[in-house]
C-alpha cells in the first residue's frame, strides 16, 4: 500500500515568518496543521561558515498529492535562500486523524 500522508519539516527565522507561512499553507489547504515549534538551536554549515541560529520548527501534515503546491509555497514565502523542507512518509497512526489529513489537504489541478 503507497503511502500518501507526509510530515514536512521546514524551519523559520521567527514567529512573523512561521504564523504567515502556516495561516498561508492551512488557508490554502495545502496542509491540515502545522505546528510551530519555538526554541530550536540550529548549528549548520553554511558557504563554508559554521553558522547558529535561533529557529522555529513548522511540522506540517499534508498528503503526497499536496505536497509540490505545498514545497512551492514554501519556497516562495521563505526569506531563507536554501529554505529547510523535508518531507517523512506517516507510517501509522490514529485511524481517524489520519482521514482527517485525508479530508482536509486538497492538492490543486494541475
């Protein structure tokens, strides 16, 4: 059986970035929640620099039908130029949330 639910993980300089991204994403029904995460220390190599960060940790559910629109999105909202989106199959879980995913996330026509 394929599976067609995903947790996308991106992460945000700061409050103002997440809320638009996630009000974005949600009232686009890109997605059926996104959590923000705040307090992430990011450590990371970046143009030959070790670079830290404060961040916050957007956890996105949405289904694989959703998720190129959703990338798109993503991206162009993003202030980072290499934008964090990283997208994990959903194994299992609650039956009835994992229809409520299903419900909720419209991919649009292409």
């Amino acid at each position: 059986m394929e599976n067609k639910r995903l947790l996308v993980i991106s992460t945000c300089p700061d409050m103002e970035c997440a809320q638009e991204i996630a009000s974005a994403v949600v009232g686009a029904s890109l997605v059926a929640c996104v959590n923000i995460l705040p307090g992430a220390t990011s450590v990371y190599r970046w143009q030959d620099q070790i670079e830290q960060a404060q961040e916050l940790v957007l956890l996105m559910k949405t289904t694989a039908e959703a998720y190129p629109a959703l990338e798109t999105a993503i991206q162009d909202l993003h202030p980072y130029e290499l934008p964090e989106i990283i997208a994990v199959p959903i194994e299992a879980g609650l039956a009835g949330y994992l229809d409520w995913i299903d419900l909720t996330t419209v991919a649009p026509s292409p």
